[in-house]
C-alpha cells in the first residue's frame, strides 16, 4: 500500500496531462462487508459547452501500456452512454449520471474484491481521460470520530459532533448517543466528502464531570450495533456541596451549643476559599466549620455556607436553626384598625416564642373569655356591646408568659335612626315652598354632614331642605345623615295636590273618519291628586257638553271643528291640547261660478271656477257645456281666452275625491257683442234696408206703368169660345213672362194688395209646328211681335179660394170681371199643369 500514493499521482498526471476536462469526486472512499459505495462525481469541459460522453468502463486495479497505449484491468463497468438506455437496477455496478456533467457511480454491495483503486475512462469523440480514487474495504464498520470543544463548562450549552466518513443512500445507518439532547443528523455526499454527521446539544451539569460520552454507529436494518466512539467529558465547574450540622434536627434551646461542618462534595478546579452566611448575611467567620456556643433565641435562622473556584462560587441548602425560649409578653392586635358596627373583627394574640405559643387565654375587660383558647379570636358580627378592653396570655412548652398591653375595641356605627320631617303643615300644592329637616338618635362618631336626594332644592349639604315651587310629580325626598358612613331615612312623601296632568283626547276608530260613520271621543288623563274630577268638552271655543265621551252615532261634516276636553278638581282645570275633527266626504254644493258675474265681451277672458265642499279635496275635475258634451278639461278652473260667441251657453263641472263624486247645475255664460261685431251688422242692416227701399221704388214704378199699358188696350170680345187655363200665382210674385202664351191676373183674395193671375192660351196648329221644326225646348220664345197675353182682374173681394171659375151665364157674380184678349188659341187643352182649372170665356 505504500506505493499506493505515488501510483496514483502517476496515473492523474496521465489521464488529466492531455485532457481538456475538469473532473471533482472524493479522493478515498470507505465500505465494509455488506454495504454500499455511493461515488458522487460531476465533470465539466474547459472548452465550454456543447461537449458530451460517448462511453464510461470502470477498471478496478488498472495500469497504463505505454506502447498501447490503453489502460489494462478488471472491468467492473462498460457502457455507451450516446444510447438513452437505463442502466438495470439489478447491475451492481450502476452509471447513475448522464452525458452532460454527472458521472455518480454506485456499487451496491461493494466486495472484498473491490477494494483498491478504482479508474473511471471516458471518451469524447477524439477526448480520452481517466480518473481514479481509492475504495478502503474494510470487514467490519470503522469507528465514528468524537469532535468535543476545548473546555466544557457547567449550564453551558455544547455541541458534540460524531461524524463516519460512509453514507450511501440504499444502506442507511443511524449515529446514536449515550447522553440525552438534541439530535441532529445530516448525510453528506459532494464531490468533495462523504460522510454522516450527527450533532448533540446538551447543557452539562457538574455530574457529568468524569462522565464517557458515546457516541455509536446502529444498524437499523440489522439492529445491531457497528461500532463505537467513546470519549471523557471534563465539566468545569463551581463546587457542589452540602452542610453538616449538630445536633442534626438543628433545634436546640436558649443556652445550648451548635456545631455546623461545610463539605465539599465536587469542585472542577479545586476551590480556595469557604464563607458562612446567616440569613444572607455574611458573618466574619471562616473555615469549613462553624461553632455556636450557648446560643440565644437572636442566633435562631437560616446558615449557609459558599465556597468558590475559578469557575465560580456556589452556597449550599439552608439550615433553619430553631432556638427555643418561653413567650415573651404578649399584647392585641385588632383588624381592621378602624371597626364598624357589624363587620367581622379579628383580635390576634401577638407573642414572640420558639416553638410558638400552643395555648391562649383570652380577658375582656379583665374577665376571662370562656371557651376563648386560640391564638386569633373573631366577632363575626361586631355590635356596640362588644366594645370594650381585651387582652391574652400565651403559653408554650417552655411554660407561660406575660400580658404587656390591652387592646380598647371602639366600635364604630353611622349615625341611628335617621328621619326626615316635614315642618311646613300639608296638604303642599303644587308650587308651594317646602321645608324639610333631617334628625338621627345616635351616631359614632358624630355627624359631619347631610346629604339630600331632592335635585330640585338649594344647599344639599345642611340638616335642613327648602324645595322651592314643588313640582306636582315631586319625587319621595329623603335625608343621609353621615359621619365616617351614611345612613339614610325612609322616604317621605309630599304628596303634592295638582290639576289633572296629561289631559288627552282619544278617538275611536283612530283612522279616518268618513261622513255619517259612528265616531267615540274619550277624554283620558294620567293623574289627578285629589282623584275626583269632572269633565266637560267645548268646540271651536263654545262648551258642548258634560261628560267623560262624546258619541257621534251618525258624524256629519258639520261636525268638523276643533275639539278641547276640559278636566278639573278642586286644584284647578287642566285641557287637553285641541283636536281637531276632520270628517271625510264626497263632494257636495257644487255650483260654477263665472269671472266676470255680470257677462263677458266677447274676445275678453272669463274664468269658469268649480266651486265645492268636499273633503278630502276634489281630486279631479271635468266640465261639460249645455250640451252635455264634455270639454275635456280637468281643472278647477276652466279659462276662455279669448272669448267668442260660440262660446255663450250653459256650463256645469263634475267634482271627484277617493269618497266620490257630485255635479254642478249649469250655470248660463253671457257673451255680449264687442263694439266692431255691433258696427258690421249695423252696416249690413243699413245695407239691407236701403236695398228694400230701392225694390219698393222699382216695384212702384213698375206697377204705374202696368196700369198704364191695361189703360191703353182695349176691351175685345171674341164669339168663338176658347179653352183657356188659369195658373196659380202667389202674394207678391212678380207676375210670369216667360212663356209665350200667359197672361198675368190680379187675385184679390190672398191679401188686400192686388194679386195678378196669368191665362196661358193653347198654342195653334201654326205655332206647335213652328216650335216642333225648331227642334227646341224653350217653347216659351215667342216674337216679341205677338202678344197672346188676356189679363184679368177681380176689382171686388172673392170667396176664400185663391181663384174663381168665371162663366157669361152668371149674372149675379160680385166680381166685374175685365179682359184683355190679346189673342186666342185654337182651343187646345195645353199639358198637365201644377192647378190648373179651364174655364169658357165668352164677351
């Protein structure tokens, strides 16, 4: 093995001589019989990169031909790594790296034959290196390494690290201590080291001085333990001690001696120097023993003793030395200091003695207490007649002592039987001054003050009350008389005498309220001293009643008002606040009022007001005029602007509310002519006057020159009778002369003016062929050269008929009848024609 070193420089040097990669793994690695060998590698190229492994072989013991140039050796591993194929896990020798810059190897189990040297051959294309390490077998696991620090003090915390150069992740192992701590274990596994670490935290106590410390490699799989690594701790600390005393109870009494040794049980270093303290107080003694002689019952207390080193100083556990001596004279102590009547008071027989008194006797006013044998002595419920002198014995073994003082109990109370007193005589009304006193029997200590409850008042801190005006609900008012407590008196009454307070006015039902509905009005107070009242009801001012309701079988809109409930005693009135009664109903009285009332001119404004009674008010609102046509209009008031004469008519409105609905009577609206209207119609009527006039003129001189031409023809008589017809004319026609065969006649009998009549003759043979040839309609063209026309008249009244058939035979005819034959036809019946009669006319 000690060629071993420079076989491996020697091989480094060749495989890295030439190379253009850096390789890191450990330098030596450790396995034992059935473990594993975890090889962590990583490799990287100074060219940069880009490069990658072709192929990895593991020799095992290899050496370098020269000539050849190629490593000889035991191939524990060939394989191309261009391939992405796994290496199989049942392969002991296993590639578990890549291409790229891992090349960890694991050897799972390592062999007895695989220890030695190790060489791991890559190649990169044309690149060839290798790279070796040293596996150490061993048969049996190595021991771990203890790291301890220099120095170890006592209550100092330290860390102690066992560490194994061995970790592989399919072979677990567990480092274990022998000292209780905190464990902490890590697995190393760089390229740098392998190992497995475990860290103990622990803070060393002075036992553990000259203690082994363990620290073992565990099998978990195997249960067994590997190895081990034993080391000495080596605590330094303070000493440890422990005192010794005589006689060992350390009770002695008054007079005797007492002996105390301090031994030094551990000291790490040795100490140099031993101190006594009593009650912590050093005392001048030195040396590890301390002599009492004839102590006193002052030497009774607690010892010590300290001894120090380098490290420092450390005091053992207390002795209590108990001196023993007879009580001394004892006296009374009272709780509490200040004692009020019926609190629980406490009297301690205060007296020193060692041991402590075992029996007392108990004195009250120099009378011994019966039953009274402890060192406390309790009043549960203090009153005046416990108050008194007290004083006690005590006794312990050593025999009896003395009584020093007594104790005086002064028992305490607020002042007794504390009043208020009216001193005004009653009955008290309300605004009335009001004087009030306040009185105790008996008080300790004595009054120094007075309180009142009464916030109304002025000076609350005197032993009398003045209540300026009392009010009518004046609160009980009592007095607190106080010293170094209060007490308070009863609570008097005033009693003070009011008018009824509250007055209010409640109504049934208490929605709203509709016309002809039944409606309860109840008058209701909160209070009234004296009791007895009266009430009474008023409306808008006016008293309505007596009596504490008001029913309404029947309510109406009259009966809207405002309301007041009235309640008195013999203090005085009081009156609700008004109510006010709103009865709910349709609309009623509906009637149109017209602005202006007198008529409007017309292209004036008049203004339609739909006046009404009606609650709630009218919601909606619709006229129509006389008609009955509706105007389709909605508002109260209805606005004409401008007026016109169409517009002159009557008018009536329709009111509506959520109750109902009422209409008006119509109401006439007058429109009179405005001043232009007046002036064309007095225009056109002048007009149409003077156009009479000038027909009447024409009508007159028409008429002279008719009775001119009648005056002018003369009477002609004709043998030959023709038939000829008369043709119904009314009043006032101007007489026809259009056709050409008619002659006008006068008729008498439709009014006293002249009426005219006209005798159409028939045409001849001649005059029908003529007409017939000029193929016309208008056959009453006739020459104006041929005058056929026979005129006649009736110069006296005629019977009622409109015309009268005339005949020569009748001589007594009242009429003169007179003609114009202008010419006769051949005596042919002319068409039908609207009334006519024909007649013979013979001359």
């Amino acid at each position: 093995m000690h060629l071993l070193g420079p076989s491996l420089l020697l091989l480094e040097y060749l495989a890295f001589s030439d190379s253009a990669w850096n390789f890191r793994h450990p330098k030596t690695l450790y396995a034992w019989d059935g473990a594993c060998v975890w090889i962590p590698c990583t490799y990287s190229s100074v060219k940069g990169g880009g490069h990658t492994l072709d192929n990895l072989t593991v020799y095992h013991n290899f050496t370098y031909d020269k000539k050849t140039k190629h490593y000889n050796g035991t191939i524990l591993y060939n394989k191309s790594l261009k391939t992405k194929e796994s290496t199989p896990s049942q392969e002991r020798v296993q590639f578990l790296g890549n291409n790229r810059n891992n090349c960890t190897l694991l050897i799972n189990p390592v062999k007895v034959n695989d220890s030695g040297l190790l060489g791991l051959r890559v190649t990169s294309g044309t690149d060839k290196w290798m790279a070796s390490l040293n596996l150490m077998y061993m048969f049996h696991a190595p021991q771990p390494h203890i790291e301890l620090h220099q120095e170890i003090r006592e209550d100092q915390e330290v860390t102690v690290t066992c560490s194994l150069n061995f970790a592989c992740r399919d072979y677990q192992v567990h480092l274990q201590w022998s000292l209780e701590g905190s464990v902490t274990t890590s697995t190393i596994l760089s390229p740098e080291r392998v190992a497995t670490q475990s860290h103990l935290s622990f803070q060393p106590k002075w036992t553990h001085d000259g203690k082994n410390l363990t620290c073992q490699l565990w099998d978990p799989m195997k249960q067994r333990i590997l190895s081990e690594k034993t080391v000495l701790l080596e605590v330094k600390h303070a000493p440890n001690l422990e005192i010794q005393v005589s006689p060992q109870e350390a009770i002695v009494t008054e007079g005797e001696s007492v002996t105390m040794r301090c031994q030094v049980i551990s000291s790490n270093p040795p100490h140099w120097s031993v101190s006594w303290f009593k009650d912590r107080t050093k005392l001048k003694e030195q040396g590890t023993t301390l002599v009492l002689p004839e102590v006193t019952r002052t030497m009774s207390g607690q010892y010590t003793c300290q001894v120090s080193n380098d490290v420092g100083s450390r005091q053992s556990d207390v002795v209590d030395l108990q001196v023993h001596y007879p009580p001394e004279p004892s006296w009374v102590q009272l709780s509490p200091s200040s004692i009020k009547e019926g609190v629980t008071v406490e009297l301690t027989c205060m007296s020193v003695a060692n041991p402590p008194p075992a029996n007392y006797t108990w004195y009250f006013n120099e009378q011994e207490i019966p039953g009274k044998n402890g060192r406390t002595f309790q009043i549960p419920q203090v009153l005046v007649k416990h108050a008194g002198r007290y004083s006690c014995l005590a006794e312990n073994s050593l025999g009896p002592g003395s009584v020093d003082r007594e104790a005086d109990l002064n028992v305490q109370y607020p002042p007794k039987g504390v009043t208020t007193v009216i001193q005004n005589p009653t009955p008290i009304r309300e605004g009335d001054s009001v004087t009030l006193s306040c009185t105790f029997n008996s008080s300790n200590p004595r009054v120094t003050r007075y309180n009142w409850n009464s916030p109304g008042s002025q000076d609350h801190t005197s032993q009398k009350l003045t209540i300026q005006k009392v009010t009518w609900d004046a609160q009980p008012v009592k007095c607190e008389a106080c010293n170094q407590w209060c007490s308070w008196s009863p609570s008097v009454n005033l009693n003070v005498l009011y008018a009824p307070r509250d007055v209010n006015i409640q109504i049934s039902p208490n929605t709203e309220i509709q016309s002809e509905k039944r409606v309860l009005l109840q008058c209701q107070y909160s209070s009234s001293r004296p009791a007895d009242v009266h009430f009474f009801w008023k409306k808008d001012g006016s008293l309505l009643k007596e009596g504490k309701t008001l029913t309404f079988g029947q309510i109406f809109p009259e009966d809207s008002g405002t309301y007041h409930c009235l309640v008195n005693n013999s203090i005085g009135q009081t009156s609700s606040k008004a109510y006010e009664l709103q009865v709910l109903y349709a609309p009623r009285r509906l009637r149109v009022s017209i602005s202006p009332k007198d008529g409007v001119v017309e292209g004036k404004t008049a203004v339609l007001t739909c006046e009404s009674d009606a609650n709630p008010p009218i919601s909606h609102y619709d006229w129509f005029d006389g008609k009955n046509q509706d105007l389709h209009y909605y508002g109260q008031m209805l606005r004409l602007e401008p007026v016109k004469l169409q517009h002159a008519g009557s008018y009536w409105c329709r009111g509506t509310n959520r109750l109902g609905q009422s209409q008006s009577p119509p109401t006439t609206l007058t429109v009179y002519y405005s001043a232009a209207t007046i002036s064309r119609r007095a225009a056109l009527g002048v007009g149409f006057c003077l156009a009479i006039f000038l027909l009447a003129i024409w009508g007159v001189k028409l008429q002279r020159s008719w009775k001119r031409i009648q005056r002018q023809q003369g009477l002609q008589e004709s043998s030959s009778g023709q038939s000829f017809f008369v043709r119904n004319l009314k009043a006032r026609r101007t007489p026809q002369a259009e056709r050409p065969a008619s002659l006008g006649c006068y008729n008498p009998v439709m009014e006293d003016a002249v009426s005219y009549a006209t005798l159409s003759f028939p045409l001849g043979e001649t005059d029908t062929r003529r007409l017939r040839d000029a193929g016309s309609s208008e056959m009453r063209e006739i020459p104006p050269s041929r005058d056929d026309r026979v005129t006649y008249a009736v110069v006296q009244n005629c019977q009622v008929a409109d015309y009268e058939n005339v005949t020569p035979e009748v001589l007594d005819d009242e009429g003169i009848h007179y003609s114009e034959l202008v010419h006769f036809g051949n005596g042919k019946r002319a068409l039908a024609q609207e009334g006519v009669e024909y007649v013979t006319l013979k001359h």
